[in-house]
C-alpha cells in the first residue's frame, strides 16, 4: 500500500506524466485501474481477481488521498 501511494505522491515531479498516467503509476503491484472520478461521477471496475487466497489492498492513487481512501479485497 505504502509502495504504490508513495510511487503516486512522486508522480507530481513530472506532472503532465502523471496527468496523462491518471495518477496512477506504472508498477507491477497496480493490477486494475480506473481513470479519474470526479465529485457526483461513478465508474465501474471489472478485473480478474489473483488466484492466490489472501487479502489484497486497494487504494486511490491520486497524490495525497491514498492514506486514507484506502481498503481491502479479501480473496478466499
């Protein structure tokens, strides 16, 4: 969680990366993504889940928000 939120907050050093990117950064530990979602705006995420049984982290990766719009999938 720490590793991906931290990778987001260092995206603003190159900021029309991280624009372009939707704050969220290019890291094997991100596995599914939406794009930005704005105040009254809903979207939808469909992914496989990991076949390992465990619990997963899932957090918004948008500078600064990820401490604490965060939660987690458990997979059983």
């Amino acid at each position: 969680l720490e590793k991906i939120g931290t990778a987001a907050d260092q995206m603003l050093a190159d900021h029309p990366t991280a624009v372009k990117l939707g704050y969220v950064p290019d890291i094997p530990e991100v596995i599914a993504a939406t794009g930005l979602v704005f105040p009254g705006e809903t979207e939808a995420l469909e992914f496989i889940s990991p076949d390992q049984p465990g619990q997963y982290d899932f957090v918004c990766t948008f500078p600064g928000h990820w401490r604490i719009m965060k939660g987690v999938m458990r997979v059983k």
